[in-house]
C-alpha cells in the first residue's frame, strides 16, 4: 500500500502547523516552500482539512492555517482514512476478475488494511511529533 501524495502532503501540513505556536497561523506560500510543494496542490490539500475541522483556515492580510484542536486529539488512522478517500485495495467487479466467488485474497487484504488503520488509530499527531521528529520540524518552522 502506498500513501498518496495528497495524503502525504495532509501529514506533513498537520506536522508542521502543529508546532506553531497557539493562534499562531502559517501560510500556504511558507509550507510550500518548506516542502518543495506546488501551491495549487497544497490549496487543496489545505482547503480539504479545513472542511474536516482539522484546521483553521484564515483568510485575508495576515491569514494562513492552523490547528483546530491539539494535536493529541488527531487520531493517524482517522486522518489517513479520509485523506485517502480511496476505494477497495483490489476491485474484483471492474474489469470482472475469472477467480471472482473463489478467491480469499480480497478477504486477506481488506484484513491488512484494517489492521493498518487500526494500528494507525494507536496514534495521534502529538505521538507522530515525537522522538527526534518535533525538532526537525521546529527547525523547518525556523526556516533553518
């Protein structure tokens, strides 16, 4: 399973704005430059995440995003899932596969996948800052 790049992006977006301080806001323009990401790409990763409450989108002089909540209250699992927005792993209907009503690899995957989610819901953002992770981050918030 590979994560999209919409998805990475959302992470890496959550990480970064979690280190800002309260009220503070961070721009599109500084997290694009950050992480070498186009702005177009990071609007609407941005935009995604403000309409799923995760982040405060201010507009106008002086706007930018932050965290809605702490970042303990983020749960991995839950902001992948919706991030990646996607379908079945494989889809056995289109096109129709022959092994269709005889094969256990859809069952065998779908119980990956949910194990993946589950072990993701473990964590939290404040869980993913940790380690030596927080402080890379500070110093990219820094623009050292």
């Amino acid at each position: 399973m590979q994560l999209t790049r919409f998805t990475d992006l959302g992470l890496r977006v959550l990480m970064y704005v979690s280190v800002s301080a309260p009220g503070e806001v961070v721009t599109i323009a500084e997290i694009g430059q950050r992480f070498d990401a186009a702005p177009n790409h990071l609007t609407k990763v941005v935009q995604f995440m403000g309409q799923q409450g995760w982040l405060v989108n201010v507009r106008g002089k002086g706007g930018g995003v932050r965290l809605a909540r702490p970042a303990a209250d983020y749960r991995l699992g839950q902001i992948v899932r919706a991030l990646e927005r996607t379908e079945a792993l494989i889809d056995c209907a289109e096109p129709p596969c022959v092994l269709r009503g005889a094969c256990t690899l859809k069952g065998l995957l779908n119980q990956a996948e949910d194990a993946f989610y589950a072990e993701l819901d473990r964590h939290t953002l404040a869980d993913a800052m940790g380690g030596g992770t927080g402080a890379v981050v500070v110093r990219l918030h820094r623009g050292a």
